[in-house]
C-alpha cells in the first residue's frame, strides 16, 4: 500500500496558506515589497526609535572588524539600509565595500537611495539575493550581522550553516533580533505586540497581514537558549546573547571555528 507522505517543513519563518520553504520565501518577499514605502516610519515609531540604539550598539560590537580597511563584512537581510548605514560609521574611507544584500527589491532600492543620499556610494555593494542560497565564496568573508531579518527565513537551521559556509575561519556572526520577554514584563510586552502593533501597523501600512505576521514571527522564533543551541549545532563556537533594553531584543554572536 502506497502511503503518501507530507512534507515537514524546516523551523522557520511561516506565512498562512503557504506550504513549503520556496512558498513561504516569496510569500514574505512580497510581504515587503508592499510595505516598503512605510518600513522605515514604522519601525522608528513601534520601537520608540529604539532601533536606532540597538543598530549602533550591534555595529559598535563589532568595531575593531569594521576598522580594518581588508576586512570583508556582510549585512544579510539588509532592508532599506539602516544596520549598513550604522556599520559604516565605523569603516576606514578606503575600506572593503560592506555587501549589503537583500531579496526584496523594494527594500533594496530604498537602501540604496540612502546610501547615496549619505555619500556612501563607494562603501556599499548592494546585492538581490536569497539568504539560502548566497552568491559568495566559501570562507570569503570575516564578518556577517543581520538585523531583524534573520527570523524571516524559511529555515533557520539551514542558514545558519549558510553563514557558516561563508565566514572565514576565525569569522563573526552577530544576528539583531526582537524576542518575546520572559515573566510578567513578557506578558505586558505581549499585550503591546500582539494587540496594539498590528493596529498600528494596520492604519499608517495599510497591509493588515504584514502587522499580523509581525508578532506571530517574533512568537515562533526560538528563545536565545534555543537559538544558541542552533548557532553551536551549525559549527559557531562561544555563541552568545546579548539582552537589549529589558529583552524585548538582543544580540546573538558567534564565531567560525
């Protein structure tokens, strides 16, 4: 008898009525290309320009890589451009371009505008690509950061081992992520994200599903034990986290054997 077998799906990002790693990428890609007009307003009012804090606390982690001009760095899931912009605060005029890469045109371009705007042209190379699948060298690279990008992948564990694959031995990661408090500051924080967010999000967006899908991606993505674990089982060693303003955020690192 011929059983049919269903799919299991990697732990990672998930979108309603997707079905598949490859659903689910291009689910959340348009997911962003719609909101990319109100991205930036939107993050710097949810977080009560927060962000900017966190995005020059994670590039100043990470000084003493950034100011040396050879050192080739990474933002993965760079957005409309903010982590890149905070990491170049730190890079010599001279230095390595940082290769900001993102899968979202939209997002991609709007970054892009900023880094010309700031006259950064020549220290940013900008790249569409799929986190997954990354057009880079194996062990090219000595740093990767991600911010608040990382937990909209399809699979979390296989990124990881991305990461892995392009850092140089001795390399470092640092991923900027929201998280879900623990305690009874977790359970206010709740009440925020899940209700009031999306509202929010509703009205200066317009896109109900992407302010839905926010704090329900924030809920599934694993607490820094778990995710450490992850770090440590794709080859990372003295991986880390970093709290951020009471734990509604932090930053995880690690580093290439």
């Amino acid at each position: 008898m011929n059983v049919e077998t269903i799919p299991v799906m990697a732990e990672g990002a998930q979108v309603e009525g997707t079905h598949s790693e490859t659903e689910t990428a291009d689910a959340v890609r348009e997911m962003f290309n719609s909101i990319a007009p109100k991205y930036d307003l939107l993050n710097h009012v949810l977080s009560g320009n927060m962000d900017r804090v966190w995005w020059r606390r994670t590039a100043r982690t990470f000084s003493k890589t950034l100011q040396n001009p050879d050192s080739r760095v990474l933002d993965l899931c760079c957005g409309t451009g903010d982590m890149t912009l905070a990491l170049l605060k730190f890079r010599p005029s001279i230095a390595e371009p940082v290769i900001a890469v993102d899968f979202s045109p939209a997002m991609l371009e709007r970054g892009i505008q900023k880094f010309e705007a700031a006259g950064y042209d020549d220290l940013v190379e900008p790249v569409q690509a799929d986190a997954m699948h990354l057009p880079l060298a194996d062990g090219s690279l000595d740093l990767v950061v991600s911010a608040f990008g990382f937990r909209n992948l399809s699979n979390y564990d296989g990124a990881l081992r991305e990461l892995y694959r392009v850092l140089k031995p001795g390399g470092r990661l640092g991923i900027l992520e929201a998280n879900r408090p623990q305690g009874l500051l977790g359970s206010l924080y709740g009440v925020y994200f899940d209700h009031v967010l999306p509202r929010i999000g509703r009205m200066v967006s317009g896109d109900s599903g992407a302010y839905s899908y926010l704090p329900a991606s924030v809920a599934r993505f694993p607490q820094p034990p778990e995710m450490k674990a992850k770090m440590a089982q794709a080859g990372f060693a003295d991986a880390r986290w970093t709290a951020y303003t009471f734990g509604v955020a932090g930053l995880y690192t690690g580093m290439k054997r």
